[in-house]
C-alpha cells in the first residue's frame, strides 16, 4: 500500500508547484499591467500584422464619413495608433483601430466613451482585473479575429460520414488481427497510415479555423471569469455578454479534444495526438461545432464587439494617462456655421511640442518658410479632431469644435503603379475633398502647398480658384502655402496666420508660435549666404527680388 501513499504525495506535489505556478505567473502579470500603465507600448508590427489589424474596419468602411487612407497616411496615424494600442486581446486592436478611422457624429456615444475612459483610468484594481482575463484571451499573430470568425461562418458544412467509415475500418480491422491475424495486421496497418494521412490532409486545410475556434474558447472561459465579479459600472455590457454566453455553452461541451485547453507538454497529451489522427475525432466534433457557430454567428459576434469595445477604452485610458495634458472637447452640430476653437493645441509625436491657440470659423492660410511649423500645426489640427470624435479626447488646454467629416491633402506622393504624375495625384486628392464638400457634415480639410506639382503661373490661378470654392461649400479649410500672392488673391475669403524665423548669426531659428496676419519675412536669399554660395549669387538674386517688387516682372539674365 505504500505505492498509492507515495503516489498520493507526487499527485499532490504537482497539485501544489502549478498554483504557485499559476499564482507566480499572475503575480508578473500584474505587475506588468502596472508597469506598462501610461506609457508607449513596446511592440513590434510587421506589415502582415498592420494587414490583420485593418481588417474588422473593411467590413464597415464608410467611404465619405471615415478617415480615409489619404489623411491617415498624412496624419501618421498608424503611429499614433501604436503609441495608443495598450490593448491586451486581437478584439481590442482591430475594433480601436476601427474606432479611430470612424468618427462619431453622436454625443451620446462619445459621453459613454468617456465615462467608461474614465472610469478606467481611476479604478486600478478592476481595470487590471479585467485586462488580467482579456491577456488571457490573448492576440493573434498572423489572422485577424473577426475576419476568420466571418469566414469561419462561410465554412461549407461538411459530413462527417467519411471519419465514422474510416474509424470503424480501423475497428473492423483489428477485430480481424483475431480471427484472420495476417489479413488483420495488413489492414490494420493500412488503416492507420490511411487515416493518419487523410487526417493531416484535412487538418492542413482547416488549421486557421482551429485557431480561431481556439480563441474564441479562451474567449468565452475568460468573460465566464469576468461575470463572477460584480462591476457595476460594466452592468449594461456584463448582460449582454451573460446572454450571449449561454447560447455558447453547447458550444464549449466536449471542445477539448479539439483544443486542448490546457497544453502541458506531457506524455498524455501526446497519447491523446496519436488518438485524434487515428480517430478524427477532433475532426468530427469541429464540424458539429462548426454547425453551431453558423447558426449563432450574430451572437459570436456580439461578444466579440463588446470586449473589443471595452478593451479599446482601457487602451484611451492609458492613453490619456500618457499625454502631457488634454481636455474633454466640447462637440457642436452646427451644420451650417462651421468652427473650431482650440488653445494650446499639441502634435503627440513631437517631442517637447510647442503648443499654439487659434479660433477660427472661416477658411485660414498659413504662411511662413520651411521648417517654420505650418505643416505641424495643421496636423495637430487634424489629429486633435479625430481623437476629440474617437475617443473624446483633445491634446489641448481647451477643445470646442462643430462635429467635422476630416481630409488632407499634404504628404502625397507620385503613383509609380498606375503611372500617375505627382500633379495628378494631387488634384484627384483635391478632388475628393471638393466632392465631399457637398456632403450631411461639414468638412475640416487640410492642404499642405496646393498644386506644388505645377508651375508658379497656373498653381497660383488654379489654387486660388479651388482655395475659393471651399469657402462656398459647407467646408471650414486650413492651407499652409509659400505662395504668398494667395493670401492677397483671397483675403476676402481667407484669414491670414503665419510662422517666423529669425537669422542670428549663422543659425536659422524658429519659436514655432503662431501670429495673426501674412508672412513678411524673406530669408530665403539669405539661407544662400549661410550655406555658403558665392557674394555675386546672392547680389544678383536680391537685386532680382527688388525688380520683380518694382515692375512686376522678371529681369531677363544677361
């Protein structure tokens, strides 16, 4: 009787090293919520991962309302999004990327936006909780979660007739080895490598699917966890979810043999291999669950959407507690008299950004020279925007606005591929904001150097005339330009702002601060002298200049 006494002591043993296991393992985990509360995430995105991420927004991509490619790729909002992505499940990415490409035109949602924001900001404990149960959930690597639940759903349902045949061959088969052994064994034999083969060749072809079949499971057993605890704040969402989950409980029955719920690496889990190649009985449950989710897809869904959502509000959350300062924007649907009014807006990818204010409820110029800030301060315009409709919050001192359809127009480029000129992007681009401008919302458009694929003649007539359309439609536009004839051409239509720079001996400076009115400046001929060009360059060019401010027109080079 010994034996079962040490046997005992071993079972127990084991018992006891995995809770510690388990508790040393949730302890780092806690520890590393905390740790990485507030602060940029440090993770890396493979383009194939971007890909995965953008796909939940596909399905719901709205081409006149969302942030298209254009002004989000002006806008670097890839970049801001990783620096907000502290989202602990594959729902969270994918729904606050979509999230952040879909502005909200209703105050009600952005109110609870802010309140459940808020909320996880102040409330520590839960907060953690919850993003404990969500890493559980986990991400996908290579697929996005609600793409292959969508195709998952699209599955065509096959019999399981061909596994029960080839399960009862092998049966049959080795009921032979008794009565006719070497006949037996031979089919026997053959059986096996048969149904292991077939086995492989159907496992290949459904293996994404595992996957998500996989998560989903992980899914359900953590908002399981979740409900236990009472969080009154969530009672609205925990409802939803506790509904939703009882139709899943079909589901999650016997669902171990096709995912192993808790993958230890021992010698039983490998029996338990060889048992599914075998049997396919792994194969025949994950067609009988495959029927159950297409018949309960809306459902899935459901869940998926709510702890996208709540996971995308812990990640603003951190986001808010990582900024140096903002401020809750005050939305207006003023559809006819567009404005926007901020102070101390800031860029959140500059480092020691210099905040500037401006109040505006018609169309602006900006001029100035390069590097002076135009470009930055519009970008901070625009992104302040989106974030004020996302996630309902400013980087700013004090935020109010109409509520905005947002395009750019700034950091195009030549199109190689379909054998498009720089110039031809460009006015397409300006198109489409022109097209849109007619739309249910008014547009805040932004464009950097308007037609600076052409010359100085026609960029100057043509820009001025498309500058002037905007302010006939329902647009509010901010365009930064060195074409300084535009902000006399439209100064009936536009006001003017500016940035400075200033030459102190050998160097360039900029204060990066906004002032009210046209640029005056010319440092540009001067920039030549610094750089070292030669004293008759630079005297021929200045006398150039003042003959052209003269007369009006260009002295012909000798």
């Amino acid at each position: 009787m010994d034996y079962i006494f040490y046997i005992l002591v071993v079972t127990l043993g084991f018992v006891i090293l995995s809770i510690v296991g388990e508790y040393k393992q949730k302890k780092a985990l806690t520890q590393r919520l905390v740790e990485e509360w507030g602060i940029i995430p440090e993770t890396e995105y493979t383009s194939e991962k971007m890909e995965s991420i953008k796909t939940f927004y596909l399905t719901q991509k709205d081409n006149y309302m969302d942030v298209d490619d254009i002004t989000w790729n002006d806008l670097d909002m890839d970049e801001i999004y990783r620096r907000m992505n502290n989202t602990q499940s594959s729902l969270g990415e994918e729904y606050l990327y979509a999230l952040l490409r879909k502005p909200c035109f209703s105050s009600e949602e952005l109110e609870e936006r802010n309140r459940l924001i808020e909320y996880f900001k102040t409330h520590d404990n839960e907060r953690i909780l919850i993003q404990t149960k969500l890493n559980k959930v986990g991400k996908l690597r290579k697929i996005s979660a609600f793409e292959y639940a969508s195709k998952l759903s699209e599955q065509e349902q096959k019999s399981n007739a061909p596994h029960y045949l080839m399960a009862l061959a092998l049966i049959i088969s080795i009921a032979l080895i008794f009565v006719y052994p070497a006949i037996g064994v031979g089919l026997t034999i053959f059986s096996l490598a048969f149904n292991i083969i077939t086995y492989f060749k159907y496992k290949a072809i459904i293996e994404n699917f595992i996957i998500i079949i996989a998560f989903q499971l992980r899914l359900l057993d953590s908002i399981e966890g979740l409900l236990k605890v009472s969080i009154p704040e969530l009672e609205q969402y925990n409802k939803r979810l506790a509904t939703d989950l009882k139709t899943f409980r079909q589901y999650k029955r016997g669902s171990s043999i096709v995912v192993a719920r808790n993958v230890s690496g021992n010698i039983l889990e490998a029996l338990v291999d060889y048992y599914r190649m075998i049997s396919h009985h792994d194969l025949i449950k994950y067609n009988r669950m495959l029927s159950f989710f297409k018949k309960n897809k809306e459902a899935m869904l459901r869940i998926f959407k709510i702890v996208g959502f709540l996971d995308s509000m812990i990640a603003a959350a951190s986001f808010r507690d990582m900024v140096e300062y903002y401020s809750i924007p005050k939305l207006y649907q003023d559809k006819s008299h567009p404005k926007l009014s901020i102070t101390k807006v800031y860029h959140p990818l500059i480092k020691d950004p210099i905040p500037n204010s401006i109040t505006e409820d018609a169309c602006t110029l900006l001029t100035g020279s390069n590097a002076s800030g135009k470009s930055t301060f519009i970008k901070s315009l625009a992104i302040n925007q989106i974030l004020s409709q996302t996630i309902y919050t400013s980087l700013s001192e004090e935020f109010k606005a109409s509520y905005f359809v947002i395009y750019s127009s700034m950091a195009l480029k030549d199109n190689i591929l379909s054998n498009e000129s720089y110039f031809i992007v460009e006015i397409k681009s300006l198109k489409r904001i022109l097209d849109n401008s007619r739309g249910k919302y008014p547009i805040l458009c932004f464009v950097d150097e308007v037609l600076r694929g052409t010359n100085t003649l026609e960029r100057i007539a043509a820009s001025s005339r498309i500058l002037a359309s905007l302010t006939k439609e329902n647009a509010l536009c901010f365009a930064a330009t060195h074409d300084i004839e535009l902000t006399y051409i439209l100064e009936k239509h536009y006001s003017n702002y500016h940035f400075r720079e200033r030459i102190e001996g050998n160097q360039v400076l900029f204060d990066y601060k906004l002032y009210k009115g046209r640029a005056v400046s010319k440092n540009a001929i001067k920039l030549l002298k610094l750089l070292g060009y030669s004293k008759n360059i630079i005297a021929d060019a200045e006398a150039a200049a003042d003959e052209y401010m003269k007369t009006g027109e260009w002295t012909v080079h000798e």
